[in-house]
C-alpha cells in the first residue's frame, strides 16, 4: 500500500463514486480507478463489490478506512510538524550560558526569537565559560555562549570580538579622559580577574613591557564585583564591552561609573558554541546568526 492509494480508497469512501472521488481529488475517473485496484492487489482481495456499475464497499474496506483516516491524519501532521521544523517556527533549544550574559543579554535574545515561534521551547542554564565548553562538548546542550577559551576539537566557535574599557568612578579624576593610558593609571590600585583569566594575563603583559608595576588591590572572578569596589573609588577595572553594557541596564546608579577607552588594544572575545559531532538543526543555526547580531548590537 502507498500514499495515493490509500488517499484515493478514503476519497472514494467518503465520496460514494469515483468519479466524484476523481473530481475531488483533481485526477481523472481511470487514475483513481487504477489506484483502487492497485490497492486491492496490494490487500489481496476486493475492497468493493462492483454491482450496477457502482461500487460497494465490502466490511473489510470499513476497517481499512478507519486505519487510513488515522495514518493520513498523522502523515499530514508530520508534514506541518518537519514544515514548522524547517522554517524555525518549532523545536526545542538547550543553551548553556555563563553568568553575566544568561541574566540580560540572553533572556533578550530568546525573547526576541521566540516572539513569533509560539512552538519553540527553550532551556537555558548558567555556568562558568569552562564548564559551558565541557557541557556543549559532550553534547549536553545545542549551543553555548562563553569567554572564548582553548580550542576544543569536540566544539565549534564563532568568535564575537569587543573592545575593552576602563571602569573607573565618576568623581575620579580619570573620568574626565577621553582615552585611558598606563601612564595614567600607574600610581592607581587595580581591581582585575583571577590571574588565569586572559585580561590579567594581558594586563601584567603590558605592564611587564612598559617596565611599570601592576598593583592589583582586588582580584575578583567576575566584572561585575569588580565595579563594585570602583564604585567607591578604590580602584580601576579593564572589563568587556559587554560587561560596560550589563552595568548600563542593570545598575539603578549607573552614572556612578565612566566606562573610558583603554589606549592598549585588548580584544575580548566570547565564543558562541555548538558541538562538532551533532549536526546542527535548522532552528539552531538560526539562532546562532540571531544571537551573533544581539551581540554586537549590544556592544556597538
């Protein structure tokens, strides 16, 4: 039995004739016909008794209809169900994120994409960058956004690059500077990350190079503790573009901090990642060039 012989054996039942089965289904009277027929070789019997130039159908036929009604009603909902899969409108999406950007900037994201995906379901966790590679890496989740770390074989990355800034307070005599230098911050305490965290790692660098002294007061895993302390104006931070942003929307006070170019490029870079050895689903590549734009329009 095939799809069109069962589609013409329901027309026909429901229809009475097979002409007007033909003229519903937009086929000739002979193609429908010859499906019938196709069908009951297939079955091994007659589904109809041909009396009078009509057809009867046999009790048999009445059981295969209500079979058929119920296999072609779930054909047509797994043509909607893959059409809606195709075009992004359903699915399910499991998206690790580390902390700072599953508060806002990720929650923004999902909003706007899910705004016209009414059957879109969406799990979203927080972790350390570390543990979002490792998580996206054994196929725990379709995507994850994190500081850009080492290059994992089991992962792929698309690398979001931002600048970095200066947060310093806003009575401080910095916050007056269109660009910050390390001249300028050489007799300043430094609230920065723990010394793995590559930003560190590129401050004492620079530092090293211009044969000044890195004097770091604070060292604090995350940005947004960080702000803190050069909120009341015991030190100077370097943090993310992204970081700046999420102060912006999240701190009531936000004019208690200026967040200044720093003159010594420091790219920092997030990595949005998917796993190497699963295929990707239509819905997640989309969100992934959706997030990417979220991010940069985030950062400027």
């Amino acid at each position: 039995m095939n799809f069109r012989q069962l589609q013409a054996f329901q027309e026909v039942m429901r229809a009475g004739s097979v002409t007007k089965a033909a003229e519903n289904l937009g086929r000739t009277q002979p193609a429908i016909s010859s499906l019938i027929v196709g069908l009951e070789q297939s079955v091994g019997y007659n589904l109809f008794d041909r009396l009078g130039g009509r057809l009867h159908p046999v009790p048999e036929a009445h059981y295969l209809l209500s079979e058929t009604d119920v296999v072609l009603e779930r054909l047509a909902n797994l043509d909607r169900t893959m059409k809606d899969i195709g075009s992004q409108a359903s699915g399910h999406l499991t998206i690790a994120c580390m902390p700072i950007y599953s508060e806002t900037l990720l929650p923004r994201a999902i909003s706007r994409f899910a705004g016209n995906r009414k059957d879109v379901t969406f799990y979203l966790t927080s972790h350390s960058s570390e543990l979002v590679y490792e998580r996206v890496a054994s196929q725990q989740f379709d995507l994850g956004l994190a500081e850009a770390s080492t290059s994992n074989p089991l992962v792929e990355e698309e690398l979001v690059t931002m600048r970095c800034f200066c947060a310093v307070n806003a009575e401080s005599e910095l916050a007056a500077q269109d660009v910050i230098n390390l001249s300028d911050l050489k007799d300043h305490d430094i609230a920065t990350f723990l010394p793995h965290h590559f930003i560190r790692r590129h401050l004492a660098q620079v530092y090293e190079e211009a044969g000044l002294a890195l004097k770091v007061k604070f060292e604090m895993q995350h940005a947004a503790a960080q702000m803190v302390v050069v909120e009341h104006n015991l030190a100077v931070a370097l943090v993310s573009a992204m970081s700046a942003e999420n102060y912006r929307r999240t701190v009531p006070n936000k004019d208690r901090l200026k967040f200044i170019p720093f003159e010594q490029d420091t790219a920092y870079n997030v990595a949005i990642l998917t796993p190497t050895h699963k295929a990707k689903s239509q819905l997640t590549r989309a969100f992934v060039e959706h997030l990417k734009t979220e991010v940069m329009q985030a950062v400027g």
